[in-house]
C-alpha cells in the first residue's frame, strides 16, 4: 500500500513569510473575521474615512469574489484533465484576475496533484519552475512536498530525489514525501537509506506515514528481518495500534510468507478498515491458502464489522477463484459485483475476463471482453492469454491483430508477448514464433528477461533448439532462471545429455543451481533412463536441501521410476513428510508402468483408505493396472466411481476406461462406452480401434477407421499402428498393405519402426515371409529387435529354419540377455526335431544365467486374482481342480479331442508330452473357473505367453461340452471360444 504524503489544505496555510493581521470588523458578514493590509491609506485621499472604508469593503469582496471564481475554475479544469489550460490560466497576469498568495499557492498545489493523478509530468516541470522561480514560493514547505509527491507520481523519483536534495529546509512531510517516492518506485534499498538519516541525523520521528511507507520497502526487498525491526520501532513509538501501520504489517509479512504474523497483526488491530481485510485476503491467497482468502472475505461480509467490499477487495478474491477453477465462487463474485456497482469498472471487468478464461469459460470471458467499452491492454492481454492456455493458436493470434488494428494506441507489451509464447508448442508454429521474435527485437522487449528466457522456452518446444541458444547468447545478462531455460528444452526434447553438459557450464559460471535446475536435471535423465546420473543428481539435492521441495521430490520419484526402480522411488515415498496428490499419483502410475499392477491397485486403495479424493491421473493408472491383469470386476468398479465424481468427462479417463474394458475381455462394453462419448478425439478412436484389433475382429476396427475418416478427423501414428495389428490379427494382408502405403501417400505419415513391425507380422503370419524379408532390407534405417523377434517367430510358424537360423543370429546380436529370444530360437529347433541345437540353446542361456519365464495364467473371481503356474504344486484346491479337467478331459476327447503333443518342444516320450500338456496353466485356469463361476457366465483367462496349440484346441471342445463361453487372452490377443469354434478363426 503506497502511503498518502500528509498535507494541509492550501486554504489554510499561512505562510511565513505574509504577515496579516485579523481584526473584528462592525459591518454584518458571512465570515466572523477578515484581513486587512497593515498599510493605512496615503493622505492625499479626499473622500471621508467612512467613504474610504465602505469603498474599500466593496472592492475587497468584489476583488474575493473574482479570485474565489478563478480558483474554482482552475480546478474545474484540472478535474477534466485540462491541465494545459489550467497552467495558462495561471500563467496569465490580468487585472481581473490576480490570486491572492494562499489562493496562488493552493491553485499550484492543485495543479501538481492533477499532474501526477494523470502523469503529466510536463505541465508538472513548468509549475516546478514557476515555483523555484518565486522568491515567495521557492521555500514553501507544502508545495515543494507536492513537487516532490508530484514527480514520484510521474514514474521520476530522480527529480523528486533532486528537489529534496536541493531542499535548504526539509520538514517530516518533505522526508515522508521523498520515502514515498522511493518506495511507489521500488527503489526499496533508498528508501530505507533515507529512513536511516531520517532517524539518526535529524531531530524529525518517523509518524504514521513514515513507518507505512518503510514497512512496504522491506515487503519490496523480501526483508523479513528489516521488516521486523521497524515493528519493534512502531511497538516502542506506541504506532503500531495505527490502522495504516496496522496494514502495512499485514501486507509485510504476507508478503514475507509469515502468513500466522500476519494474523496475528489483524487480530490485534484496535480499529481495522477495508483495507485492513483486502490486505489480510490478499496475504493468504499470495501464501497459497485459498479456503483461508474465501473464509476472510465471508467474515468481512457477514462478521460484526460488515464492510461493503471494493474494487480492491474483488480484484483481490477474484485471482484465488482464478486459481482454484472454482467457478461456482467465481460467478457469485461476479454477482456482488453487479449488486455493488462495480461489474463495469475497468479493473474488476479485466480480473472478471481473467477468472472466466482460467476456469475454462472462455465464451463468458469473451463476452465480458466485448461489452467492455473501456479496454486497456491488461483487457486484451487477458483474453490472449486464456486462448493461448486453451491452446487456441488461431484465435490466439487473430486477437493479437485484432488489437493492433482497432486501436491504434494499442500496442503489443511485453506482458502480451509472454501470454503469446505458451501457445508456440509444435513447429508448424515456428514462423508465427519467429514473426514475434521480430515484433519483439523492434521495440525492444529483448531486455526484458522474462521475455527472452520466455523465448528460449518457445523456441525448444517448437523444435528450434539452435534459435534458442542463439536467443541465450545475446543475453548480456544471464541468470540461473536463463540457464534453466535452455537446460529445460534440451531435457524436454531430442538432446537430455545437453542438459548435463549445460549443468556443469551452470557451476562454472558462479551461479547455483536452483530447484527448476534439479527438476530439469532429473528430467533429462529420466529421458535417458541414465540411474548413475540420476542418483549423483540426488546426492547433490541431498547436500543442499533441495530434497524437501515438493518439486524435487516428484522429481526424483519421476526419475527413479523411469529408469525402472520402482522400489527405490517407494522408499522416497515413504519418507516423505506431505505426500501430495501428485506424489500419490506419480507412485501409482509408476508401478502400472513398470509392469506391477498388483502394487499400483494396493497403493491406490492405500490412497483412497487415506481420505485422499483419486482424480483423472490416478483413475487412468489404475485403469491400466486393471488391463494388465485383467481385473474386470475393479475396472467396473472404476467405472462407477468415474461416473459419479463426473470423471469420465475427461476424455483420457474415457479413453482409459475403453481400453480396460477392451483388455478384459469386453470389447462390447468398450463399444458403448465409446458411442456414448459427447466428443471422441483421435486418441479416443485410436484406443477402440486397437481395442478390436487384439480381438481379432479387423472388418469392425476398419469400419471404425473409415468412419473416423468421414468425420473429418485426421489418422496419427498411433491410428495406424491400431488398424495394421488388426489387420494383421485377421489375416487381412492386402487390406493392411493398402493402410500402410497411405500412410506416406495420403496422410503425408513417416512410418516408424512399430509400423514396419507390424507389416513384417502380418506378411510372416500369412506365409509371405519372403515379402516380409523385403521389407526389412527396404527399411530407411536399422531393424530393431521387434522386427527380427517377428520374423524369427513367422519361421517357427511356417517351419522355415535355414532363414529362421539367420534371424536368429540378428536377433542374439541386438538383445543378447533377453531370456525370451533363446526361447524362441529354441522353439525353432525344436520344431524342426534338432534336439542338440535346442539343448545348445538352453545351455548358452544357463552358462549366461538367463532364465525362462515359466507359463504363469490367471482368473479373476469374486473381485479376486488366482494365480495358476506350470507345476505349482500349491495352487489353490489343486485336487479339484485336476478332477474337474479329468471330467473335462473325458468329455472333449468323446468328441474328437486328441492331445497335440507337438505343443512340448522337449525330448520326451509321448506319454511325458501328454502330462505336460494336462499340466498347462490356462487348462488348470479354466477348470478353476467352471468350479468357482456360475453355470451360463463366461470365463475370462488371461496367459503371460502365447497359447499353445493343444490349450488353443481343447479350449475349443470344452466350450462346446459346457455350453459356455471362454475368453482367453495371450500376449498377442483374444480368443473368443463358443460353441466348439474361436473368434480367430485359427489364425493366430
């Protein structure tokens, strides 16, 4: 709060150097006294004494009157802003019009006050130089108080520093009015350099308005310290029960975070005014406390004091709606806006505009935005940013040339160049980046720092790392938080490993790293999977307190989860003092990534268990880990607790549920759930495509494709990496080889690795492994692991073992130490009955210490997952579960069923192979669920490997001999088994 410079009104003020003498006069007037000129009249005068008086009263009123009339109309003119006039008007020496030397003075002193009201610092010199060339003026306290206020006012605080110092007598208003000056500039350090030789070379004590005016250049400087000391000053002076210094505190220590300080000062205030409560509403939202800053404004409307809220206390509660997205409350401010009055002045217009753009409603705030016949650029700069934070590129820059041609007064700032730049996200915005960049380097906003750091920002995610560092270069000036900006578009985009480099250029410089550096760092690393780096980085966030910061510490559970340590981040979990929800979810989301989702589920319930509300991150984490185990019955529940906290308005969280439903099992659901979406966005219908690509049903995934296409929505990466499996899923290869080939035609789409993958799959399935082997030599650049696994699993398939014996080879080059590659080399000879080759295998990976994963399926039943492995031995009711497929197996083989002994790649005899087929876990899973499910209910099984042939074909006879429908997903699809037959078609 800048303090008011104290100042008698003119009218009153005798200045020293007039001497008037007050005397009773006999004649019947308004006024008790008058004054009279202590010279007598000369005595050649004629006319009688009694004439002489008479006369002269008449010309003394008539005289008043004139001087009374032109002192209200410079003031007029000065209220209507006609200060020019104002000044010529007092310029002008006419016998009509002489002001006496109060009335001169007050009509400077107004003049000065309208000067700085509407920062006219011209009209201000002219009436300064009047004044300093006034022998009767030059030394008037009051005047040279209102020069110094005036310049101060004008955004000059080295003419009011100049006037004060050429000051041969300064009173306290004069030393209030040039610490005022100082501290409305921020210059903070001055102001409270000229406290200090007020206090310790003059005789003057600092008042009301001194300590106000101190308190807030402490607030300035973030002086906690200082700040305090000058409360002690206030207590010994017996000042601190004064409602200004009482406001300044307040706003101090709000200022400093002492948000209890704070409290404690308003609680203890005598007497406490509007301001009072705006100050105190305005400290708990600038602290974060939101509920705090709504409770305070409730009190101040409805407690005992009951004060009638202001511009300022709207403008203050309307930023905290802002931040909360609290819309509900946003609207009822808006309402006693309306009641008060106070809906059309500027100010509560443009934060009105600015809580409906953040809260999502940007129609209200556009609205608001028309009707407002009194724009400024904090308007315009408003409405840009909430189309560039809604990532409205069009819109955004349409409004920017929209403001430049309507009003040609109006003109882009800094502040609307750092509201465009966040919208600049994808190079196709480079040119629009650019063109700013230029607007920018004309009128010289390139020394603002937050604007070029800003710029440094825009021009990484644009893609344009060299314009940022050529942005970083010119910099005369680099501080930590340019650093930060560079170092976080390397770790943000292609080059991670920069930001280290930029990191240890950091601490060359001098500067220190700050917690966004940390952040940042552990960013990178996270990119690069680097744990070394990573743990190094936490060492030294360890040794220098940064560990604690909330930020920080996401960080390092971001970084440790990455790199596939999700243990490691629990124990930083667990240590932590306040887990906040984006803790919670970075946890629960890391274990679903890592491939844990039994832990993902428990900490979830753990979170829900802890009265913490789960919100969009958390439910689709757990959505996923219901995918990957399958687990139908939590995902409905999911699903029901989406619905009624309104969740599945989010279409991600929509687009989580489709796919759960999918990956259970369900693809039916997965459907609806989809038409009933208001809007379906790409991502939506990639995930149903997908959805019924993994269950084998490619004529529906690529009706979905071409519907999606007529409504206008363009196919991304992801559309066709969806629509190519399920080509490849349903044998539909020339259908998939047209897809492929508009990707680049049509669609102007680079493919990528995971779309060659997909082709060379679905070519080896259908036999064409020729046409496949084509394609991978026609690859743009190197096959990865992926390709040669499909491939090398297309020969196995087709029994080709000259080409599968060079796959092979490809395959153990690139991935060396991953088990599942000598298993399926293995399978490979196994097929071919080369028994050595195969025991080769296995005794390289036992000489290597690799090991297989051993067949593990599982069922959900009751909301419970039961685990079923290949020889367990402690597998739950194991004798009922190996009499029902006793009973099973009678039944199916009564039919048709002859065990497919080629499904055991061991050296064994034929009965040996026929026990280890009955041993398979999907056939101990499916018993499992004919004894616990009810008879009519289908029985979902899911396998962590591919289903073998002999599982594959009795699955089949079984849902014949039971009448009931069996799902079993493996780790490529669903196979949907009814009535003797599977959805695949025996394509698989």
């Amino acid at each position: 709060m800048a303090a008011v410079v104290p100042a008698p009104p003119f009218s009153l003020l005798i200045h020293h150097h007039r001497t008037t003498v007050f005397c009773r006069t006999t004649h019947k007037s308004k006024s008790k006294y008058s004054t009279r000129s202590i010279f007598t009249p000369g005595a050649s005068l004629s006319i009688s004494a009694q004439t002489r008086q008479t006369k002269s009263l008449t010309f003394a009123d008539s005289s008043k009157n004139r001087q009374s009339s032109a002192l209200q109309e410079i003031k007029k003119l000065c209220e209507s802003g006609n200060l020019e006039e104002a000044l010529g008007f007092l310029q002008r020496e006419s016998d009509d019009v002489v002001l006496d030397p109060a009335q001169r003075s007050e009509a400077m002193g107004v003049l000065l006050q309208a000067c700085g009201q509407r920062k006219h610092i011209e009209v201000g010199r002219r009436v300064h130089e009047m004044v300093s060339a006034s022998t009767h003026f030059c030394n008037d306290f009051v005047l040279n108080t209102r020069i110094i206020t005036m310049y101060s006012m004008c955004g000059s605080p080295s003419d009011s520093r100049l006037v004060f110092d050429q000051l041969q007598r300064k009173n306290l208003f004069q030393w209030n009015a040039i610490v005022s000056a100082c501290t409305r500039n921020e210059l903070f350090e001055d102001a409270i350099s000229i406290f200090y030789e007020l206090i310790s070379e003059t005789e003057h004590k600092p008042d009301n308005f001194t300590l106000p005016c101190v308190i807030k250049a402490s607030a300035g400087l973030l002086d906690l310290g200082l700040g305090q000391i000058i409360h002690g000053i206030a207590m010994k002076m017996g000042l601190v029960s004064d409602v200004f210094v009482g406001n300044a505190l307040i706003a101090m220590y709000g200022k400093c975070g002492l948000v209890e300080e704070a409290v404690k000062v308003f609680e203890y205030m005598p007497e406490r005014n509007l301001v009072s409560w705006n100050s105190i509403i305005f400290g708990f939202s600038e602290n974060g406390l939101s509920q705090e800053s709504f409770h305070a404004f409730r009190e101040m409307l409805v407690g005992k004091e009951s004060f009638v809220p202001d511009v300022a206390t709207l403008v203050t509660v309307l930023p905290v709606c802002a931040g909360e997205e609290d819309i509900e409350k946003g609207m009822a401010v808006h309402g006693l806006a309306m009641k008060l009055g106070l809906s059309e002045e500027l100010m509560v217009n443009n934060s009105l505009a600015d809580m409906y753009s953040k809260c999502g409603f940007l129609s209200e705030a556009q609205l608001l935005f028309d009707t407002n016949d009194k724009k400024n650029i904090v308007s315009w700069n408003s409405m840009i940013g909430g189309y560039a934070r809604g990532e409205d590129v069009n819109r955004t820059f349409n409004l920017v040339q929209k403001m430049q041609t309507e009003d040609a007064k109006m003109k882009a700032d800094d502040f609307t160049i750092l509201n465009i730049l966040p919208v600049c996200l994808e190079k196709s915005e480079l040119q629009c980046l650019k063109e700013l960049h230029g607007y920018t380097l004309r009128h010289g906003f390139q020394y603002n720092e937050l604007v070029a750091n800003a710029f440094i920002a825009a021009y990484a995610r644009c893609g344009a790392l060299c314009s940022s560092e050529r942005v970083f270069d010119l910099m005369d000036t680099k501080t930590v938080s340019s650093w930060n900006a560079l170092l976080c578009g390397y770790a943000q985009n292609s080059d991670p490993r920069k930001a280290l480099d930029l990191f240890l250029q950091i601490t060359d410089s001098g500067l220190g790293p700050d917690w966004f550096t940390i952040g940042s760092l552990l960013l990178a690393c996270s990119r690069m999977k680097s744990l070394h780096y990573g743990e190094e980085i936490h060492g030294f966030a360890v040794r220098n307190g940064l560990e604690v910061d909330p930020f920080i510490g996401v960080s390092l559970l971001s970084m440790y989860i990455c790199c596939g340590k999700p243990f490691a981040a629990q124990i930083l979990f667990d240590g932590m003092e306040h887990r906040s929800l984006v803790s919670w979810n970075a946890m629960i989301a890391g274990y679903s990534q890592n491939g844990l989702p039994n832990e993902a589920i428990n900490l979830f319930r753990q979170m829900f268990s802890n009265g913490i509300q789960p919100y969009e991150i958390a439910i689709m984490s757990v959505c996923d880990a219901c995918s990957q185990l399958s687990a139908l019955r939590l995902g409905k529940e999911l699903h029901c607790f989406s619905l009624k906290a309104r969740l599945t308005e989010d279409i991600f969280v929509s687009s989580s549920i489709i796919n759960m439903y999918a990956k259970g099992g369900c693809i039916e659901h997965s459907r609806r759930v989809f038409d009933r979406l208001r809007e379906k966005d790409v991502a939506a219908w990639n995930v149903i495509i997908a959805g019924f690509g993994i269950h084998g049903r490619g004529k529906d995934a690529i009706e979905l494709f071409e519907n999606m296409q007529r409504l206008g929505l363009k196919p991304d990466d992801f559309t066709f990496i969806g629509i190519l499996m399920a080509c490849s899923h349903s044998g539909l290869v020339e259908d998939g080889l047209e897809y492929f080939s508009q990707m680049l035609n049509l669609h102007n789409i680079e493919p990528k690795l995971e779309h060659y993958t997909c082709v060379v799959d679905m070519l080896g399935r259908a036999g064409r492994i020729d046409d496949a082997l084509r394609l991978v030599e026609e690859l743009p650049g190197d096959p990865d692991a992926r390709i040669w696994s499909s491939l090398l699993s297309s020969c196995r398939i087709h029994g080709n073992l000259d080409l599968g014996k060079k796959v092979a080879n490809k395959l153990l080059e690139l991935e060396p130490e991953k088990p599942e590659n000598y298993v399926l080399v293995s399978n490979l000879f196994a097929g071919s009955g080369k028994w050595d080759d195969v025991r080769m295998v296995r005794g390289r990976m036992k000489d290597i210490g690799l090991q297989k994963d051993a067949g593990c399926s599982w069922i959900e039943v009751g909301g419970k997952v039961y685990n079923f492995l290949v020889g367990d031995e402690m597998l739950p009711e194991l004798e009922k579960v190996r009499e029902m497929w006793r009973s099973l197996e009678v039944k199916i083989s009564s039919i048709g069923y002859t065990p497919d002994t080629s499904s055991v790649l061991h050296d064994l005899e034929e009965e040996d192979k026929i026990g280890i087929l009955r041993g398979h876990s999907e056939k101990l899973a499916i018993s499992f669920g004919l004894l616990k499910t009810a008879k009519g209910s289908p029985v979902r099984v899911y396998k962590n490997l591919r289903i073998c042939g002999d599982c594959h074909n009795a699955a089949k006879f079984i849902s014949k001999v039971v009448d009931r429908d069996i799902v079993v997903r493996d780790n490529k699809r669903f196979h949907h088994f009814r009535d003797g037959a599977c959805s695949c078609g025996d394509y698989w």
